[in-house]
C-alpha cells in the first residue's frame, strides 16, 4: 500500500519504516523535522498540507505515529500538544475519512492509563492494565492529548466506517528514565520488560499486523508489551515481595542479576497486559524478560536498544507545530 507514516523521523519510524518496505510498502514519511524516512518536512497540524499530501502521493493509509510525547512536555507548551496531538490526528482522520481509506493507525500510549494513584502504587496489589481498565485520568497533557486523539479515532469509525487501531504501546525509548534514577538505564531496561516495556523492533512489528487486520477488525484498542509471565493471582505478592515471585517464574534470575551488579525489582505495582493483541493480532512480542536472561547467561549483547544520548527530532527541530 501506499502509506503516509507521520513522525517519520523518530524513534519508531526509524525501525517501522524498514520494516514496512522489506514487506513491500510504499512509505511517504511526514515530519517537522528532516530524517533518511522523511520526505514532507511539515506538520500534521497544517491540513493544508495534508490534504495536498493524500492528492498529490495516492496515499490509501496512514500511520500516525508522529507526536510530541512525555519527555517533550518539559520543552512544549501544552497547546502545543493540543496542536499536534489533538489537530493533527483530527487532519488525518478527515483527510483519510473524505479519500475512503479503509484501515488507520495511530500509535498511542499506555502512558494515559496511569493515574496518580496507579502511579504512586500505593495499593496492596499490582494492578492488571488492559483495555477495559478505567475509568481513565491521563495526569499529564501528553495522555490527556492522546486520549483525545483515541476518542477521535472511534468517532471517526462510528462516523465514517473507518477501521482504526489505536495501539496503545508501552515504553521503547532507547534514552534513560527522566524521572527514574535509582539504578543504572540498561538495569531498569530489563526490569521493565517484566511488566511494561517492550522492544521497538517488537513495536514495529504490532503495527504491521494491525495494519494487515484492521479492516476485518473494525476499530479495535491494544495494549503493546511483551509477554507476562505473571498471572493476575501473584498481584499481592508482586507488591509485596516481588523478588520471590520472580524466583518462582525465572529461578536463575537472582544469580544472573547478582554476576552483573543489577537489582531485581523489590515490588511491582503494575503489569500491561498485551493479551489482546496476542489474541486478536496474533502479536506476541519476541523479546522478553527470559530472553534477558538467556543474553546474560550467554555472555551475549543485550537485545533491547539503550542509548543514553537519544534526543527527539522535535527538540533538536525545536518548532512542533
Ligand atoms: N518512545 C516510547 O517509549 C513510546 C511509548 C509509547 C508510545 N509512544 C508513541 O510512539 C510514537 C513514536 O514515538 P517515538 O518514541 O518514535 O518518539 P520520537 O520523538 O523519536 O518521534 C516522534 C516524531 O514525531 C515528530 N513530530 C512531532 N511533531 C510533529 C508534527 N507536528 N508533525 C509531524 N511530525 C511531528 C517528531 O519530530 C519526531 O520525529 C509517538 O506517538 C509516541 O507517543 C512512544
């Protein structure tokens, strides 16, 4: 298919562009900033140039990934986020509703499914996020704006029959936690990839699959993460002492932890479940904690992508909108 991918020159796009060629696409990239996947340098909030777009490439669907997301918060206004987040999915889905297209992507985050008190993890279990998780109280402008922007992709499948699949991903960025400190980045990488992280080569891949069953599926909401090996009756433990849990499922953990000077999580408070997508996309992310481990056991590299120094196009372009 001729496809329109937004956020071209990201993170993501750098790995879903690749992979949408090798399986014969054709992929217009659009960003605000210059990119080897990009070929539009604008903005999806200037419809103009989105309707120009659609006309002038034949585009037959779009992938929305482009964004500003949490860490841009610290260096956008927050109608900024309204700007691209909010208008630019509404130009999209217009533009993509008034040419017929029969399947829309928009790459979401699981981010709007944590609320103060999911994030704080103060209660007595670890919480189970899937799909029917809410009420939903996104607590920054990044997971109000995406929220909106989900809204506005079922409106437009009520509306106009176009089949979406919103892909509510968990976390893949290559730079450190910029909030988390506590333990070293490819520590609380691999940490993650117990309850909520997967890799972006696995995100790349989801979106793949919902692009190919997104017309037979309608409009359809996923959780991305790789697989658990958790069952939601080990929530308290988790809480509680989730060392001893993971001894449970993973018994070489520990030793593999200790041999490279990492912690294992004391306590987990929540757990993305990527059920759903396994069940209705027949994705199951390749890369999990067990892989982790089997890397450490065998001396190899890590599989999951740690780079310190990874800076958002958008920052360097510094003009979101
Ligand atoms: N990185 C993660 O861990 C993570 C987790 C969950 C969801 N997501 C989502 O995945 C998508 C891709 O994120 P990423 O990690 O590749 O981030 P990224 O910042 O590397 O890429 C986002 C791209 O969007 C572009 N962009 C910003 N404003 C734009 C505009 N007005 N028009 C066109 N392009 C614009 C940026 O220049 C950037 O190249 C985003 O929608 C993000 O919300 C990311």
């Amino acid at each position: 298919m001729r496809l329109l991918l937004t956020g071209s020159s990201g993170w993501l796009a750098r790995f879903l562009a690749t992979r949408l060629r090798a399986s014969g696409h054709d992929v217009l990239g659009i960003d605000v900033v210059p990119g080897a996947n990009t070929d539009i340098i604008g903005s999806v909030a200037d419809r103009l140039l989105i309707d120009r777009t659609f006309g002038d490439y034949g585009i037959e669907a779009v992938i929305h990934a482009g964004a500003l997301h949490k860490p841009d918060i610290a260096r956008f206004a927050a109608q900024a986020f309204i700007d691209v987040n909010v208008t630019g999915t509404l130009n999209l889905l217009e533009a993509a509703a008034e040419a017929g297209h029969d399947r829309f992507l928009f790459t979401s985050t699981t981010s709007l499914m944590i609320t103060d008190a999911i994030r704080d993890e103060a209660g007595p279990s670890a919480i189970w996020l899937d799909e029917d998780f809410g009420p939903l109280a996104p607590r920054n402008i990044y997971g109000v704006t995406k929220l909106a922007a989900e809204g506005l992709c079922r409106l437009y499948h009520r509306d106009h029959g176009l089949a979406c699949m919103i892909l509510r991903t968990g976390r893949f960025f290559p730079e450190d936690d910029d909030t988390i400190d506590a333990l070293d980045g490819p520590n609380l990488k691999a940490n993650e990839f117990l309850n909520r992280r997967l890799t972006v080569e696995d995100a790349a891949e989801a979106h793949l699959l919902a692009l190919d069953r997104a017309p037979a599926l309608g409009c359809e909401t996923f959780v991305l993460s790789a697989p658990i090996a958790f069952a939601r009756g080990d929530g308290p433990a988790l809480k509680q002492d989730a060392a001893a849990v993971i001894a449970r499922y993973y018994p070489e953990a520990a030793d593999l932890y200790a041999a490279r000077g990492w912690r294992l999580p004391a306590s987990i408070g929540r757990i993305y479940d990527p059920g759903r997508a396994e069940r209705l996309l027949g994705f199951r992310a390749r890369t999990d904690f067990g892989s982790i481990l089997a890397a450490l056991r065998d001396g190899r590299p890590l599989p999951f992508a740690h780079d310190p120094g990874y800076v958002s196009p958008v920052t360097r372009g510094a003009r979101p909108v």
